[in-house]
C-alpha cells in the first residue's frame, strides 16, 4: 500500500509516517500543494496513492480545499469510483462543522489527534482501501 501523510506539524506528520509504515510504503509533507502535485504525479507514473491522511488547518489550503481538489481531479480523469484514493482526516479539531465539511468533500472517515497505534488501527480498519 502507498501512503501520503500531509500534516504541516512536523511533529505529527513524523510519528503518523513512523505509525503508518508498518502498514505500506509512507510519504510525508507538510502542505496541501506539494500534496496535489504528489498525488497527481503518483497517478501519472502509475503508482497511485492508496491512502492519504490529510490534516485540517494548514497554511496553504486547508484540508477540505486539498480533498475537493483531490477529488475533483479524479472525477475529470475519470478516476473509477472503487479505485479513488481513501482519505482519512486527521485533526485535532472535533467540532461538528469541520467533521461534516471533511466528509461532504469526501473523506472516508475522520479521526481526532492525538493519534495512537490503537485508534489509527481502528480508523484503518473503518476505510476500504484499494490494493
């Protein structure tokens, strides 16, 4: 599995990939645009990303702006519904407008910082990831 942790906190963009190697092959940023360039060259060589965590408040674009472009990419290139790369909000914010903004842009599932083995297993485990 191929991972994108976008985090803009080195700090937790370091110990999410620390966490998510064990699961696949882990790249790190700290901003939405290098984001997009990633996730768009990934797919243009064939690669894609299976996985992308994607932190909310970042200086640049923030989370949801990234997931609607990310979307919207995929969407223009005809991307099939079942082979769309699973985003999991990672964030420490937990209120109700920023929860339902994450999944009206399209994320999977959404989980609050601070982040353990445990409760990534748990949010893992609620997304379908494409192999």
């Amino acid at each position: 599995m191929r991972i994108l942790v976008v985090d803009d906190d080195y700090v937790s963009r370091t110990k999410l990939k620390s966490l998510l190697s064990a699961y696949g092959d882990c790249d790190a940023v700290d901003n939405g645009e290098i984001a997009l360039k990633m996730f768009e060259k990934a797919y243009k060589e064939s690669v894609p990303y299976n996985l992308i965590t994607m932190d909310i408040e970042m200086p640049d674009l923030s989370g949801q702006e990234v997931v609607h472009s990310i979307r919207q990419w995929e969407l223009e290139n005809k991307v099939k519904t079942s082979r769309q790369v699973k985003i999991l909000m990672i964030t420490i914010k937990n209120d109700v407008d920023d929860i339902m903004s994450s999944f009206k842009e399209g994320c999977e599932w959404y989980l609050t910082k601070p982040v353990t083995p445990e409760n990534l297993r748990e949010a893992l485990a609620k997304v379908t990831i494409p192999q």
